[in-house]
C-alpha cells in the first residue's frame, strides 16, 4: 500500500474548557497509531501525518485512542491530501471574502452530505454567504462566526458531521500537506 499524506481534524478541540488536549501529545498518540512525520497546528486538533490506510478508518482508530488514552471523546474528520485540496480548490467564495479569519469552511465527513446544506446555498443572507464544494460547505461571515446566522445554520444542518476551520487556517494545513 502507497504511503500518503493526511490531515486529521478533530472537532471541538480546546474550545474553551472541554475537550483539552496538549498537542504534544496528540502528536504522540497519532505516531504511536503508527503513522509518520506527525506534526500538528495550532492549539485546536489540526495534525497533518504520513501513512497507509482509508480515511474512515484512521478517523475511527484516532476517536477510540482519544478516548482510551487520553479520555476525550471527540469526532475527527480524515482526508488524503488529494481531497483536502479539494476543499481548497472548491472555494467560490475567495473573490467575495476579504479576510481569510471570517471565511469558514465546514469540511464535511462525507461528499453526500452536502445535499443536507445545498438548500442553504441557495438562501439569502444578507451580507453572507453560503456555497459548496466536494467536501465543504463554505460561509463568509463578515461580522463574524459568532454572530453569523448563515454559520449558524450550515452546523445546526450538518451537526457532528463537520468541523469547521477558518480560511487562514485551511491555506496552512493545505501548504503542509504539499511541503
């Protein structure tokens, strides 16, 4: 089997009081899971490794290690590096957004959900937007995620199916996995 590049989303990871995890050592759990050149970004489950295996099943050996060595449940999205530069290559909405820490996207735990929020593509909101991808369900929030309605309803939609990563964030996954 061809060795290939992943990335590993964790969802709800160092948000405020739950769910805390050193990245040190969620480096250290997904090396001793037997993948290579591990390394992590930022303080909220990003971590970008070398590997065999199918996605759902590295997300899968990840979500049981988390919770038996660690003690924390969290869901965690796995895509090649082929697909999460689909993700980046998808995103119709980069001519819009003139600030890469209010465009979001909302990676999705399989291509098929993305009918869950195609009807909220199609909606207005205001100075927000909604578009989607193969793999995510992009919204601009120019006041922010906080206050964005638009955000707001593509979670609610797609529930513990997603996770979602500002654009800043996304640009630098998306350069380690091509370093």
């Amino acid at each position: 089997m061809t060795t290939r590049s992943y990335v590993a989303l964790l969802r709800g990871i160092n948000v405020g009081r739950a769910k805390r995890i050193a990245m040190a050592d969620l480096r250290q759990l997904v090396a001793e899971l037997g993948f290579d050149d591990v390394r992590s970004l930022l303080n909220s489950g990003n971590v970008v490794f070398r590997g065999t295996g199918r996605p759902q099943t590295i997300a899968a050996s990840i979500e049981e290690a988390l919770v038996l060595k660690l003690g924390v449940p969290s869901r965690v999205l796995v895509l090649e590096a082929a697909e999460f530069g689909e993700v980046v290559a998808d995103n119709p909405l980069l001519e819009v957004a003139d600030e890469a820490s209010r465009l979001f996207a909302f990676v999705l735990a399989r291509p098929a959900d993305r009918v869950v929020v195609e009807p909220l593509a199609a909606m207005q909101w205001g100075p927000e937007q909604v578009a989607v991808g193969r793999r995510a369900a992009y919204v601009w929030c120019p006041v922010g995620l906080l206050q964005s309605p638009a955000a707001t309803a593509v979670g609610k939609a797609l529930g513990d199916a997603t996770t979602s990563r500002n654009w800043a964030t996304i640009g630098k996954l998306h350069a380690m996995l091509q370093a």
